[in-house]
C-alpha cells in the first residue's frame, strides 16, 4: 500500500513471484513489465494497451520515462526496490546513487578474501552491473542465465498469422499459442512490412497495442527466398510476397504458419509442396 502526505491510500501493489500489479485510489489497474534484472520497462493498463515506459543506464540511472504514472517501483523494482523522489533507490539494506555508481551507506557484510573487490563496501555489485543485481543491498546476485532464442526451434510467420494473433477476438489465438510454444518466431522483412501496414492502415487501438507487444516476441530477418520459390509463376494464387516469405522458411528449413491455403495449394499445383501449418484466416476487428 501507498499512502500521501496526508495518510490517505494512493495506491495497492499486487505481488505474484514479484511484483505484478498496481491499483490507484481510482480503481485504475497496471500491470508490470519488468526485463531480466527485474527492471520495470513498461506499464500496461486494463485494455493492454502501453501507458508507460521505462528506460535505464548501466548503472540503474532512469534515461528516459514516457508516461504519466507516478509510482516507485522503476530498477529492480519488480524485486521491492524502491526509487525515492530525490533519486536514490532504496534496496531495503542501504541506499544507492546510480549517478555516483555507489552506495551511500557501507555494507553490512565484510569483505571476502577470495574476492579482492568485495573490499570496497561502498561498491554496486563489484562494478559488474552488467552480470549482477543486488536488490537486497548486501551482496551482488547473479542475473538468472536463460537459454538465447537460438537454442529453439524456428517457425515462420506470415502476414495473415500475424494478423490472427493479434486480432481482437479472434478464435483460434489459443491454437496458435499452444504451436509456438517452445519455438522462436521469426517474420521475414516483408512479412514485418506487409503487417505493420496492415496494422496502421486498419488495426484498432487494442490490435495496435497487441501488435506491439507480439512483435517484441518476433524476430525479423532478412528475405531470403529458396531458388524453387522464386521460380514459381505468379497467379492469382501465387503472389510475389508470397513467394519470398514462404521461399524464406523453405530456405531455412522450417516451417511457415499460414492462413492463405490458396497460395499452398498453387504452390503444390506447381510442384512446390511447401512444409506449412495451415489455419483459418482471420481478419482484424477494426478494435
């Protein structure tokens, strides 16, 4: 709970594993964004839509905040750090100057033999903010270690994919979800193009916040379309886009998610059997 200078509530805080939420005296609810070092990078409010971002220094120094909401829990908040209206972030402990890249207070603990920088009980994780977080203010803690995209499995996303992930109400999201489960998506440069268009031309504010945030997940990359693709003739099946993106994902090896069976079934009339999860078409809501 938050209280104002007068004692009256401000604001309720939710906590999950971490913080997940926040309710203010209104009745508005936000939910927490936080990156790997439990760093609150946005705030999102009931309809999902981005109402606040965050962006931070090496050291934890606030860069930039776009938004309106007023609230304490910005680096390693997700973790009860909280940040003071002076600047300083209190991580319970002692605390800490991100501008002068130190604590105010010395540390509690002694120094460890074994690791001559842990002799300089003024220090912010050894120097190494980089690899360690100390939202305690006692010891540095190293940041979890999680396995890179690179380790998973692609699949290959097309416009229509895209746009049944995002659309408002759409009824096979969930279907779509359990597919990629476990994978990386990637979206090949026209692809990307083709939906970011779509989304501005004729998304709905929810679609557009949607979109952004699925595209955080997606990996771009470059056209790169296999030679029996391109060698495909065009028809009223056959689209130029729809050559290079699924041309990409046969190039690569992996499979491309699709709503437009007609494209595979043109591609198949010509001798390309294409290797593709075909779903139903959806189209944006306008919501």
């Amino acid at each position: 709970m938050e209280l104002d200078e007068t004692g009256e509530v401000k604001a309720y805080y939710i906590y999950g594993l971490g913080l997940i939420g926040r309710e203010d005296a209104q009745g508005q609810y936000s939910s927490y964004h936080s990156d790997l070092r439990g760093s609150t990078t946005i705030l999102t409010n009931e309809q999902g839509m981005v109402t606040d971002r965050y962006t931070y220094g090496l050291y934890g120094e606030l860069e930039q905040h776009e938004g309106t909401i007023s609230q304490p829990f910005q680096y390693n908040g997700r973790d009860g750090v909280m940040t003071d209206p002076n600047g300083l972030y209190y991580m319970r402990a002692r605390y800490y100057h991100p501008g002068l890249k130190r604590f105010l207070n010395r540390d509690l603990i002694r120094g460890d033999i074994r690791d001559g920088q842990t002799f300089n009980r003024y220090a912010y994780v050894n120097g190494d903010p980089v690899k360690y977080v100390d939202p305690l203010g006692l010891c540095k803690c190293e940041l979890p270690v999680t396995k890179g995209t690179g380790d998973l499995p692609k699949v290959n996303i097309d416009t229509g994919t895209a746009n049944a992930f995002i659309s408002e109400g759409s009824s096979i999201r969930h279907e779509l979800k359990a597919y990629v489960n476990g994978k990386q998506m990637v979206m090949t440069d026209t692809a990307a193009g083709e939906f970011r268009n779509i989304i501005n031309g004729v998304g709905g504010p929810l679609e557009k916040a949607r979109a952004e945030r699925f595209m955080n997940r997606v990996q771009v990359i470059p056209d790169n379309p296999s030679s029996r693709a391109m060698n495909l003739v065009e028809t009223k099946k056959v689209g130029a886009n729809d050559k290079i993106i699924f041309g990409t994902g046969d190039n690569l090896g992996i499979t491309t998610m699709t709503g437009d069976a007609k494209f595979v079934r043109g591609a198949f009339a010509q001798g390309v059997d294409f290797d593709a999860y075909i779903h139903s078409p959806v189209p944006l809501g306008g919501k």
